[in-house]
C-alpha cells in the first residue's frame, strides 16, 4: 500500500525562524507568496495498516 501527496512545497524564511520572520514584519501575505513562488516537489510514501 503507498499513500501519495501530490504537491509538496519547502519554503525559506528570511529569518532565523518562523516566529522571528514574523516579528520581523512578514504577513499571511508574505508566506503565501513564497508558497506560491518555492517549485513543487513530488514524493510518495509508503504507509503501512489501513490508510489510503
């Protein structure tokens, strides 16, 4: 049995950390973005028991 996620996006803040990115002024905005911008990676995984 394999489970499949069909889009992955890694993103970078421009900070240390997620908490500092936002201290440091960046908004929903600002992540979505980068979401929108970082190049989809593919995986599968395999899983194991019931799931699908």
């Amino acid at each position: 049995m394999a489970c499949y996620c069909p889009e992955v996006r890694v993103i970078e803040p421009w900070a240390k950390d997620m908490r500092e990115w936002v201290r440091a002024g960046a908004t929903a905005a600002d992540v979505n973005d980068a979401i929108e911008q970082a190049e989809p990676i593919r995986i599968r995984i395999k899983c194991r028991g019931g799931a699908r």
